[in-house]
C-alpha cells in the first residue's frame, strides 16, 4: 500500500460556481519537500501504442502514396484502380488470378488495350489514400512489377496529373519492358508546382497489347531518408511527444478476427514483393508492406524501445489454441520472432534480420503476451501465457514478461490494464492507484484515453487525459510504462474506425488534438524522481504531479484545472531555492468543446511565459480549462 500522498481535495460546490462570473475554488496548498525523494519515475513511462486502425500505416504513418498497388479486388472490381482511355483508345482491365511476380503475390492486374497510341494512350489510374500529395521541386521514388504479351506494346509512361486541371505535374517514360516478370525502378520529379493532395497517378501504354502490373509504389521523400520509410510530418509529431517506447503491433491487429488472421510476423519481413498481406480486424487489407523491420527501425528512428506483443493463440471472435502441443508451433514463432528482434547476426534469425538490412540487434526489455486475453471466456489464458512464459525465460532469462489479464497460475512480471473512459470517469479515478499493491506484478498502461471529440479528442478529453496522467506520475514507481491509444487517424471520409484519436492527418496535412498536447507536454517534462509532496484545499477538478530531474536541479509541476472556475494554488517549497528561468507552459480552452480540426489545426497549443519573482513560498493562479507545466530552476 502506499502512502506517501495525501491530497485532501474539498468537496467542491463547483456546480453551484456563477455561470457568468467564473470564482475561484478554495485556495489549494501544494507542499512540495524538494530534498525529499518519494520513489522514482519509471524512465521509459511514456510512450506509443499502435496498430493497423484508421490508416494508420497505410495512408499514414507509411510513407507510400499508392492505395493497393498490389491490386485487390472485391466483387466491385479492382478496388482503387480506375480505366484510363485517352481520345480514341480502348481498353479494359481485369484481375488475373493466373500470374503475379512471386508466390506471395500470385495475381496482377491486365490491362488489354485493343486501341492505344502516343496521342491517345490507355492505362489505368490511382488517386492515393484520398489524394496524392505533391510538393514542388521534390523527388518521387516509384516501381512496379511489370511484363507485357509482348515487346511491341512497348514504354509505360508513369505520370502525376493535378485533378482539377488535368496538368501534368511529373512524369517519367519506363522503357524495356519485357514479356517475363521484372521490377522497374524509376523517379519523377516535380518543378515549381504549389502543394496540393488534388492529384492522382497515371500508368498508360502507346500501343495495343497487355500489360501486367503487380506491386506499383510511390514514395515522397521520407524521414531520415529511409526506403520504404515513414511520413516526415507524422514523424516530427511523435517525436515531439519524447516516446520511451512503442507497443507494437497491436491491439486487435495482432489478435486478427479468425485464427487465421494472426500477425504471422514472418510473413511481413524481406522484399516487399515476398509479403502477401493479410486481412485486418479494422475492415481493410494489410499488405504487410510496414512490417516487423520497419516498425523496428520506426523504434530506432525515434529513440524507441520496441515493446513487441506476441500472438498468443486468441483471435476477436473467440477461438482459442489449447494450451500444450497446439499452441507449441505459436510459442515457437515467438521465440524466432525475440530472436529476429534482437539475436545477434550469428544466430539464425538474427542472420535473417541482417540479410533483410540490419545487422544490429535491437534492445528488447518487454515482451507482451496477446492482447486483451480477458476477452477469451474459455479462460485459457492461464495455461496459454505460462506456455509461453516458461518457453521465453528458459531461453531469455532477462526479459519482462508482459500479461494482458491476471494470471493465477504464476505472478506475470507486468501486467497491462486498457481504459478508455469519460473525462469525469478520469477525474475521479485519478487516484486509482495511489493505493494499489506494491507487492503485484509491474503496471504497463497499454491503452488509455478519454473518449470525448471526434475524430479527434477535444480540450475536456485533454484534461480528462492530463488529471490521469497525474495519477500514473505519482505511481511510477509501480507504472513502468503508459500509452495512449489510438494513435493516428486518417480523417478523410471512410479512413477511420476508432472515433477519438490523438492525431489526425489527410494526405498532405496532419495536426494534433489538444489530448496531444497534453502529451507532448507531460513527456517533455517529465523528471526522475519524485518528491515528497501534499496538496489539500481546492476543487475537486484539480490536480497536480510534481517529479524533479538532473539531480534535483529542476522541478516540473504538472497543474490541471478541468473546472470552470479558476484556481488559486499557494505553493510551498522546502529543502530549496529558486533560480531566475522559470517557465509556464500552459495549454487553455473557454469551453471544453473546444478542439483542433484538419482545417484549424492550432486552436489550441500550448503557450509558454516567464515565471517572475517566485520564492519559497508563492501564490499561482491557475485559469479555468487548463493544463499547466511549471517548470521551475532552482540553485
Ligand atoms: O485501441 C483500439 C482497440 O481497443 C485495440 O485494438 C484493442 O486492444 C482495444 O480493445
């Protein structure tokens, strides 16, 4: 149990406040004892969850433009595709489920042009995920798998068209293509063009004949410059936040609806053109393109640890693998799966990640078993997680073990809690585990947000957010690690699932909710240990962490005031001095409704000012519908 805190909060008459004539609560004491360690903040507490929903990767954070370049179709045709026929010229197109580049991709689509010249070429066309952006002078990496019934159907001509004009705004001529399977590599550069996402994708022939294509791709210039890399804008975005760690790769996408379904890591790892894809749980086709490598090397280029979730034998609609000789070929995939991730390049699946580009292993802490397992009503999860428990220590001794619901059969290293909430739920279970057992397993926070705002949450989800985000601060010792979830969300028409998501884009643009702020600001600040301290008096929508970093040179006071009314704080600092440099960063709405949108994407931001003239003991005003950092110097 502990008992370090006590925060008397007064019962509030809050809903009694003025409408018009917002007054302050009672004044709160906050008493903060800075030479006195309470216990230590976990250093890898925030972090990111994510998983294949609302395009997240593909039309997301996956940088490639083209949608289903490897040609899907449905009983309504090639989904994403469309006929080109240009002046005079005829053609149709067809999936062919007889011939496709690779075992993996075994269909293509034909294009049969039985009329097409330089004048009045035939081909088809792709218009993105919701559009394909463009920038001026910038370089576009493309390929596609191609072959032709023959050489006299002779070049495709690649082409980037702006829709409303019907201008081409780049284009490349991809000579010699053959009569067998190849890939053909080429670029298209832009000029000075303005950016727009009203553009589409054009792959014509100039003369009669078929062409297969399988496997089209376009690619913008991508964050550190990664091939088959991810969007710089989402990029930067995260990074802002000071990810610790990223759970990867679900959530329901590992799980998959059937048993089928599973995220078969094996499947998403090597050239693309060997990665067949597989259905997700959120309703559209993955094709494995973003896979197992590229979420590893999304965790290097963000100074992530990886938190890899294993596929445990439990899919959405209730099926189940038994416990014993069943499960064991799932167990065994895991166990190659920590060998992929971090053996060295002298073990077997450590040569393989090697030969897909990267020889260095990465650093593997936590491992999590399934998803969500209290969902399986067969109640196999004891015997399933002590499978894999028993396999994975026997070989990696070190590693934590992750366990989506409580485990009878022996004590799980961590276990993962999910919470998606009302604000007001927050605000009253702030506390949740100030008073949890210290003897249990570890906490990770796997999932959590307050569901408030759509697609995206609004400042009452972001101060829901930050009132429980104070609450997993002061119970870091037990809470190793906490991720909002969902992520990202596509918000053009269609592209989403999940109805409240902490970032939202379209194909060009991309902005953050104020619940994202609210991260950005909580990772940013955040210290290494925790101080002694107490707060009485006060509303009873307001809410404080304090944790201290770099020896205790600095103190980052977390405030929050979800209430209406203002709130006077007296803060009183024992054991140190004040340095000049203080600052409030401050992230404020007049209403809770308020939000950021696609085409308002800096409604609300946080603002930062000068902290003057504050001693031991001084007096802070915190306004109504905000989120404060005091970020405090001292000697
Ligand atoms: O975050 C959305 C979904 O919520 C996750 O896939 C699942 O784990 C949870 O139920």
């Amino acid at each position: 149990m502990k008992t370090k805190h006590f925060a008397i909060l007064a019962c509030a008459a809050w809903f009694l406040a003025p409408v018009v004539q917002p007054q302050s609560s009672g004044t709160a004491v906050l008493t903060i004892h800075a030479d006195q360690t309470a216990s230590k903040v976990s250093p890898t507490l925030y972090g990111l969850m994510t998983e294949e929903i609302n395009h997240s990767y593909e039309g997301g954070l996956y940088a490639e433009l083209v949608q289903n370049g490897t040609f899907r179709s449905d009983w309504s045709g090639i989904n994403d595709w469309i006929l080109v026929e240009d002046g005079n010229s005829e053609a149709k197109i067809s999936e062919d489920k007889s011939t496709g580049p690779s075992e993996a991709l075994p269909h293509s689509i034909r294009i049969q042009a039985s009329e097409a010249s330089a004048q009045a070429p035939a081909g088809v066309r792709n218009d993105g995920f919701w559009g394909i952006p463009l920038h001026p002078n910038t370089t576009y990496h493309a390929s596609f798998f191609a072959k032709e019934d023959s050489t006299d159907v002779g070049p495709v001509t690649a082409s980037l068209v702006a829709n409303q004009s019907g201008k081409v705004l780049a284009s490349a001529v991809v000579p010699g293509i053959g009569t067998a399977w190849k890939e053909y590599k080429f670029t298209l550069k832009t000029g000075a063009i303005e950016p727009s996402m009203e553009n589409h994708l054009v792959l014509t022939v100039a003369h009669p004949g078929s062409l297969w294509l399988q496997l089209v791709s376009l690619f913008p210039p991508t964050y550190h410059n990664r091939p088959n890399g991810t969007r710089i804008d989402l990029m930067e975005k995260l990074a802002a936040m000071h990810p610790r760690f990223l759970r990867f790769p679900g959530g329901n996408y590992l799980e998959g609806d059937h048993l089928a379904d599973w995220y078969d890591w094996k499947k998403t790892i090597g050239p693309r053109v060997d990665r067949p894809g597989h259905p997700s749980p959120w309703n559209y086709w993955s094709t494995d393109d973003f896979g197992l490598l590229e979420f590893l090397e999304w965790c290097e280029d963000l100074h992530m640890h990886p938190v890899l979730a294993v596929y445990a034998g439990y899919s959405l609609m209730h099926e189940h693998i038994n416990p014993g000789p069943d499960l064991e070929p799932y167990v065994q995939s895991a166990l190659d799966e920590i060998e992929y991730v971090s053996g060295g390049p002298e073990t077997k699946w450590g040569a393989r990640r090697a030969a897909d580009g990267h020889p260095q292993p990465f650093h593997l802490t936590y491992v999590e078993i399934g998803n969500e397992d209290e969902f399986d009503t067969s109640g196999s999860y004891d015997g399933r997680y002590e499978q894999f428990y028993k396999a994975i220590k026997a070989k990696y001794p070190e590693l934590q073990l992750i366990a989506t619901a409580p485990i009878k059969s022996l004590k799980p290293d961590v276990l993962d809690d999910h919470y998606y909430r009302r604000a007001t739920d927050f605000f009253h279970d702030a506390d949740h585990y100030d008073k949890a057992d210290r003897q249990g397993p570890k906490i990770f926070v796997g999932e959590w947000a307050t569901r408030e705002g759509t697609p995206t949450p609004n400042m009452g989800a972001a101060l829901g957010d930050a009132a429980w985000m104070t609450g997993l601060e002061r119970n870091s010792d037990l809470i190793v690690m906490a991720s909002y979830a969902p992520l990202l969300v596509n918000v053009s028409p269609g592209a989403m699932q999940w109805s409240t998501d902490l970032i939202g884009y379209d194909a060009m643009r991309s902005y953050g909710s104020p619940s994202y702020y609210a991260q950005v600001m909580f990772g940013s600040y955040l210290g290494d240990t925790e101080p002694v301290c107490a707060m009485s008096g006060g509303g009873s929508r307001f809410f404080y962490s304090v944790t201290q970093s770099e020896a205790k040179k600095k103190i980052y006071l977390k405030l929050v005031n979800a209430s209406s009314n203002p709130q006077a704080v007296e803060i009183e600092l024992t054991g140190t001095k004040l340095a000049p440099g203080g600052r409030v960063i401050s992230l404020s709405a007049h209403d809770p409704d308020a939000t950021n949108t696609i085409d308002q994407p800096k409604a609300i931001v946080p603002v930062e000012s000068v902290l003057n003239g504050v001693g031991g003991t001084f007096q802070h005003r915190v306004p109504p519908y905000t989120i404060e950092v005091l970020a405090l110097e001292t000697r």
